[in-house]
C-alpha cells in the first residue's frame, strides 16, 4: 500500500486521526496557552498511538500521507 498506513505493530492498514494540543512551558502554562499541537494516528485493531508534532501549516501533510494509497 504506497503511501498509506500500516501499524508498525499489528500490521493493521486501518486507521483513525485526532488532534489535541499541549502547553509547552512554565509561562504557556500559567497563561494558559496551548502552544504545541500534535496529530494522533491510531490504529484501530491493536489502538496502538503515533504522534506528530506539527504546526498548523504542516497538519494537512500529515493527513494527506497517511490517506494516499
């Protein structure tokens, strides 16, 4: 499968995607200010969990990678 998803762990080629975002240090934290955003890829037979660091920019990448096929 050029391009697509395979669990590293598994072997599984299905997938979901989820984003969340982090504080990245002591002032991020007090004010509050989630900095760093991450995309999930998790595989849906064993749920294993990849993250990707990513800026807002370069989240589109990540998906378009793993849904080529």
């Amino acid at each position: 499968m050029a391009g697509g998803y395979k669990c590293p762990k598994c072997g599984n080629h299905t997938f979901d995607t989820s984003e969340f975002r982090a504080t990245g240090g002591i002032l991020t934290k007090i004010f509050d200010i989630q900095s760093k955003r991450f995309t999930t890829v998790i595989c849906r037979h064993c749920r294993y969990t990849e993250l990707y660091q990513a800026d807002q920019s370069s989240l589109g990448n990540i998906f378009d990678f793993f849904t080529r096929g």
